[in-house]
C-alpha cells in the first residue's frame, strides 16, 4: 500500500522521550516509530528535547510579549499556559499556510483544543485521538463551528463519555510493542507504575501492600512534589522502595519480575497503559475497577475490587499473584497488540484522506 506523509501534533508540554512523563507520550513515541517502520514519512511536531529518531520538528516554547497592562487584567492566565497556547497557535497557523504542501493528513494527538478549534482553516484531513474524558476547553473547540475532524478513541469506555459531544467515534485501543513488552519470571516484588499524582493513587497501593504482608516497587516521574512529600514518601521504607523515574527497558524487566501489577486510580482511566505493559510481561494485574480497565481486563489476568477500597485489594493481591502469567500474556496478545493498533491509525488515515 502507498506511503502517506503524516504529521503527528505531540504534546508540547514535556518531551516525547524515555522516560516518559505519561502514557500520552509514550503512545506517540511508539505510533510515530511504528509508522516509520511502515514506510510512512513521519513528522513529530513536539516539545524541546523530544527524541530527534522520530522527525521532530520542535514546537518552541515561547511566551509572547504581553505588555504590563495586558498582564493587570484579571483574565491573565498563567505564564505556562499562554506559552503552550502560542506554541499550537504557531503551529496551527503555519499548517494553515502550507500544510497542504506538506503533508497528507494531520493526526492530533495531543490534549490542546487549538488543533481542533482550528481544523477548518487547514485545506487537508485531521484526525484527533481522545485521550481523556471531556474538557471544557474541548467542548468548547468542538462546538465553535462546523468540526471537520474525523476523532479515535482509545477505549470504549472513553468513546462512550465522549459521545454527547461527538458522533461517529472510532475506537482505536492503545496498544504496546509486544517485542519490548516480553514475559519474565514473575515471583518478585508488586510492583506500581506511573506519576506521582494523586489521581494515580501510589499511596492506596502502599497501603494495601502493607495489609496483604507483600512487597512493592514503585517506579514513575515525580509530577506532584507536595504529593509525594505528604502522602508517598512518609509511607516508603522496609519492604516498599521507589525506585525512580525509569525506561522503558528497565521497566519492563521490573513488570515481568513482579508477581503483580497494581493499578490504583482516583480517576476513570481513560486506558490504563501500565496495565497493558503488564499483561504483556506476563504479570497480572490487580485493582480498582475504574473508568476503561474492566474493557481492558479480563477474570483470567486479574482481579478488580470497587474503587477505593483498599481492604479489599489487599485482599485481592494474593489471588491476582496465584493467576496465570501465560493468560495474562495472551490476553495483551489478543487485546493489547501495537501492530494491530498502528493498522488501524493506518486504515483511518487512508480514509480521511481518499
């Protein structure tokens, strides 16, 4: 089949490399390399410091000059939020002046409004993933005038809170590298995967380790100092250890050691990646039954309690370590593949731009 030029909208705040800050840059990270490798010519318009394999073009984090009485209003956002805003207003302007020339077809996969807000002022296609539940900020983009973008999803579950607002959603499940992602031994310490934010629930991971008797690993970027200090760190010692901020290679060794993966949000997880990464290894998960995880999920790879109830996934950990490894393989196999998820980028791509 015939190559396409795509341009890939990344996230502008943090960088698209390892380690990554979350599960949206490693997605792009491995879309973007996926279809390279497919023959398509792919540019990355991203945040400085991104990974330079991937074709990046940096989307500069400038701030533009606002005089002293623009800055008195008391409109005035923050100095962070009016830098990513004028760096996808660039971007968004310059695609409108020759994206057409340049490209085939523009894939959003960021989480900023501009790129769909200003969709119809491109002369060529845009397709734009839902990473997360609705936002205020998108709603908004969505409704400003006729919306041209052709959206995907990355769940069920993250297709149906959005459809309200939008017809026609295709569900594209995350997928992972099932070369990198490989099974290891297991018998080792829990382990935990993920930023240090509350929504992600580090800490209701700690504490049911400590109830259930059994070790944990925690891994992950330190996004939420004051989260960590308070509610994380005080909790550390003896038989539970954070072991920093770690790639992906390293990562997945900790996974395939691990008798169980605990995923713990606070929040509907639009897609839970950790939890993929972890089937993928081989090692089933335990945790909350939240938001896209029990689409994700299945009784053969792991066990899911109510969220929040932390007594209740202690005492779910010890049946979730006693659960098959080679099931918990072969359900990523069957649901978690990332060349299955990169053919339907692919065939979506193809038909937005016939």
């Amino acid at each position: 089949m015939s190559s396409l030029r795509v341009a890939i909208i990344a996230s502008a705040r943090f960088p698209i490399r390892q380690p990554f800050a979350g599960g949206l840059e490693a997605h792009t990270w491995a879309l973007a390399r996926a279809l390279r490798r497919n023959g398509h010519d792919v540019t990355v318009f991203a945040g400085p410091g991104s990974d330079p394999e991937l074709g990046v073009r940096e989307l500069a984090a400038v701030t533009p000059v606002i005089s002293a009485a623009a800055r008195a209003d008391v409109s005035m956002p923050p100095e962070s939020f009016l830098t990513e805003h004028h760096a996808y207003l660039r971007l968004m302007l310059a695609l409108a002046d020759r994206g057409d020339r340049d490209f085939d077809v523009i894939h959003n996969n960021s989480l900023h409004y501009l790129p769909v807000a200003m969709a119809g002022s491109l002369r060529l296609p845009v397709v734009s993933t839902l990473h997360t539940p609705p936002t205020p900020w998108l709603e908004s983009a969505i409704q400003a005038g006729p919306c041209p973008v052709a959206f995907s999803a990355v769940s069920r579950h993250t297709a149906q809170a959005w459809r309200h607002a939008i017809s026609g959603i295709r569900v594209i499940p995350n997928g992972v590298d099932l070369s990198l992602w490989r099974p290891g031994p297991g018998g080792g310490p829990l382990l935990w995967s993920g930023r240090l934010v509350p929504e992600k629930g580090a800490d209701l991971a700690i504490r049911a380790a400590r109830l259930a008797g059994m070790p944990l690993n925690l891994v992950g970027q330190i996004t939420d100092q004051a989260y960590y200090r308070s509610r994380v760190e005080p909790l550390l010692g003896g038989s539970v250890r954070y072991l920093g901020h770690v790639g992906h290679s390293e990562l997945a060794v900790l996974l395939g050691a691990a008798r169980a993966c605990l995923v713990t949000p606070r929040w509907d997880e639009p897609y839970g990646l950790v939890a993929a990464e972890s089937l993928a290894c081989g090692t089933p998960v335990c945790g909350f039954a939240r938001g896209a995880l029990p689409d994700l999920l299945d009784p053969a790879s792991s066990v899911l309690v109510t969220p929040g109830d932390v007594a209740a996934l202690a005492r779910a950990l010890p049946i979730a370590a006693a659960l098959s490894r080679d099931d918990a393989r072969a359900r990523a196999v069957a649901c978690c593949s990332h060349d299955t998820m990169t053919s339907q980028y692919e065939d979506l791509y193809r038909e937005v731009a016939a």
